[in-house]
C-alpha cells in the first residue's frame, strides 16, 4: 500500500544562525528524530529543502509542498522562535492543512535552571503562539499537536491527525459508484449529485445495464475459478447452491472490472434493482470485499456513506460500513447489522459465505457473507447532510463480547455496540437530535478527538457524543 505523505516545515530564526551557526545543530538533530519517528509509524516525510528562517526560505518551501500534489498535511515544529511574519503568508499560501508540532528536545528543563544550559533548545513555543495567533487572524485553519514526544499519546495524536487530513483530502478527490440507483423513499442521506460534487468533491458514477451488457461477458471462468480459491482459502464458504453461488461471483466480477476501469473509490448498490441493472445475482460478498480492499461501500443507493467510508477506509483500514438496527434497553447495547455487507478484516470468527434467501427483485436466492463484528473500541462515524452543509456526528464506543455465540452469527452480519460513557437511552436521543442517518461507518483504531480533526479539516459542522 502507497504510504501516507506530510510535509515537515522546520522554523528557525536567522538571528542565531548570525551569532553561532553552531547553535542550530542539536535542535536539527532531534527535528531529524522526530520525523524518523513519524517515518517508523509508516509515513512519508517530505522535509523542507532547508530549516526556515527568512520570508524567501518559507515561500521555496511552500512551493515545493504545494508542488507535492500526494501530501496531505504541513507539519510545523519551531526548533526556536521565529518571528511569524517571516512565515505567514507562506503559510496561508499552502494547499495541504497545517499540523503545529509544539514540542522540544527535554522533557524537564527545572534542574537546569541554574545553568541554563538547555534554554536555547527548548524555546519555541512561543514561537508556536506567535504564529498560531496569526494563523488565526489570517484565518487560516489548523490542528495543534502538544507534548514532549516520550509523554504517552502525543506521538499517537500527531499520526492521528496525519491521518485525518489524508482522509480529508482522499474524500475531496473521491468516485463513488452507484449500481441500481437510489432506494425509493429513502431521504436522510439523499443528495443530488451535482450537490455532492459541489459541496464536497465527489463524483457519482452510475452503473448502467450498458456497463453490465460489457462487463459480464468478460468475467472469465479462470477468473471465477480463482475467485472460488480465494473464498476457500480465506472463508468459511458453506454454500450448498453452487449455481447461485458462481453467478454470484460473476456479478461481482463484472462490477469489479466496471470500478477498476472507471478508477471508482468506492461504490454503492440498492439490492432492489440488481436486476434492472443486469447483473444475474445480488453480489453481497462482493460488496464486503470492496471493503476487504480498501475500497468505499454502503447499501441501498447511500453515495454519500459510500464516500464517507471510501476515504476513512484509505486513512484507517480497519473501517466498515454498517447500520444501528434494534436495541437491547437492558444490556444498554444496540444491534449492529444489515443484510450481508461488513468489512471481513473486522471479524470476530472466520467469516463465513452462505446461502442466501433473496426474494426482492426477480435476481432470486443468493449467496452473502456474514460473520459477527470483533470485540474492541471504535468510534462510530455519521454523516449527516443538514440545513445548510452537513454534521459530521462522532461516537466513541465498544463492541462487547455478550450476543457473539457462534450461533447467533451463523448466518447474519451483527454486532453488539456499547457507547463508551452515556446509557444508550441518552446516545440515541443526542444521535438523532443531532439528525444522524441510519447509515454510518465504524472505525477501529481510532477516537472521536482524532476524527474530528477529519471534520474540521474538511470544513463540517462536528458534534462528539
């Protein structure tokens, strides 16, 4: 996989370079520590050409970050202060969110109070306040990182936020496509597609009967032979109608192929008109593995989730798309599920392919895959389109252990959520005052603080329940 790319902007002031040229080195160096940190947790750091001090040399750096159309984010680290005007309209130059690093080389500097020997390397942040007061002023956005790096979590928040913007930025630049249209009657996350495109940047692709008519006939038996190994070698495949099966592969195919030459991030499928769209079978398990490869997918016409997915499944790989369905009022849990489509990174057992009875659309029986959702926190992920924009709506959660019998998952897609801190009485009322959908995502891997840098950078309205 393509690893993730940030810009590193090192600050410095041309005063010191004036007195001591010397002085510079101890601070370059722990600058040259941290981004093999950052590099180690499986990032690309593209390093300005030199450490900044002069309007000139903050102007060459912007340039050549924004030059870099693969970066996703600036970070910022004060090795010293710097006086902002030297760097602010570089700074509001830049096309890739800014990440402030307020950090220095000690962790205690009180035992060398009497010497002073360690003030000149730990001095900038107020560096960090002179800029960041007027980034603000400017009003130029930005996520701020504080801490000394061997202090728990700082390091884990500064990859957190990495994260975030390239999530940002996949979204912004995102193809979903769009099979069997939209779902009759079905409004919360209902947008037009030039208002997707307008507002966010994604395009919509739909699949036509003309697209199937192509793309069926090309699925080979080779290819659906290696299909049936993959299944074998990675599922627990418990079919007994081989024919639904294969022609369900088949499908899958012909969408696979359609998404690869249409360079699509993600796809949608209405399970209603499959049939219209001419594909033999519903293909369920083909939608889970659209995920399985990092790909974007929501059901029943949901463009908008099947972004939304398509570009937090890029930044965090353990994501899937997934739906609230009932509630447990005395375990405090609700009901996880839908009707054969979950990321199968995120399995609790083996997942399993089985039998599928199908009667929506004339595409009859099909196959789906199904398993239970593993244990561990996550954070659940709704975008909402609202009133004037949209709401980005963030829940920190678990998925419990209690429900995940082996026979209770036999041949459902289901999970048991738990919100972290409130009773679901009170999650559930906040969730749909603040006009959640009944579609979302679910992120392992990650907390609301970090996503909500996500939704700030692409410029929603964020509420954290």
């Amino acid at each position: 996989m393509k690893k993730i790319k940030v810009g590193y902007l090192p600050f410095y002031i041309k005063l010191y370079d004036d007195s001591n040229i010397k002085w510079r080195n101890s601070v370059v160096a722990y600058m040259n520590k941290l981004i093999k940190m950052i590099e180690d947790k499986g990032f690309e750091v593209v390093p300005a050409d030199e450490v900044c001090r002069v309007k000139a040399e903050f102007e060459a750096a912007a340039a050549k970050f924004n030059a870099d159309k693969d970066i996703c984010a600036v970070i910022t680290q004060h090795l010293a202060y710097s006086p902002s005007l030297e760097s602010i309209e570089a700074l509001k130059s830049l096309r890739a969110p800014i990440i402030v690093f307020d950090t220095t080389p000690d962790l205690e500097l009180i035992k060398y109070a009497e010497t002073e020997d360690r003030i000149m390397d730990n001095h900038g942040i107020h560096g960090v306040q002179d800029m960041c007061n007027m980034l603000k002023r400017n009003g130029v956005p930005y996520e701020l990182c504080v801490g000394h790096v061997s202090m728990p979590g700082v390091l884990d928040e500064l990859c957190g936020y990495i994260r975030a913007a390239y999530a940002a930025k996949c979204f912004k630049t995102a193809r979903i496509g769009m099979v069997g249209g939209e779902f009759e009657g079905m409004g919360d996350f209902r947008i037009t597609d030039k208002e997707y495109e307008e507002k966010i940047g994604v395009k919509t692709v739909r699949m036509t009967k003309a697209d199937t008519e192509k793309y069926l006939p090309a699925v080979t038996d080779e290819e659906i032979n290696a299909e049936l190994e993959y299944d074998k070698n990675n599922y627990s495949v418990q079919t007994e109608n081989k024919e639904n099966y294969v022609n369900s592969i088949r499908a899958g195919l012909a969408v696979r192929k359609w998404m690869e030459e249409q360079k699509l991030d993600g796809v949608t499928v209405n399970f209603l008109h499959t049939d219209e769209s001419g594909l033999p079978k519903m293909p369920f398990v083909e939608c889970c593995k659209v995920m399985e490869r990092g790909q974007g997918y929501a059901g029943e016409g949901d463009n908008l989730t099947a972004g939304l997915v398509a570009s937090l499944i890029r930044a965090f790989p353990d994501t899937t798309f997934t739906e609230m369905f009932c509630p447990d009022w005395k375990e405090d849990t609700v009901l996880l599920s839908h009707m054969g489509e979950m990321n199968p990174r995120l399995t609790q057992q083996k997942p399993r392919i089985t039998d599928k009875p199908f009667n929506y659309n004339s595409c009859g029986d099909t196959v789906s895959l199904n398993g239970c959702f593993k244990t561990g926190f996550a954070v659940l992920v709704n975008l909402a389109p609202s009133e004037d924009g949209f709401t980005l709506i963030l829940a920190d959660v678990q998925i419990v252990q209690s429900g995940t019998t082996d026979a209770a998952y036999k041949n459902e897609v289901r999970g048991w959520m738990k919100h972290s801190y409130l009773p679901l009485q009170e999650f559930l009322k906040e969730y749909s005052l603040c006009g959640g959908t009944h579609h979302s995502a679910l992120v392992y891997g990650a907390d609301a603080l970090t996503l909500e840098a996500f939704g700030r950078i692409m410029g929603f309205d964020v509420e954290i329940i």
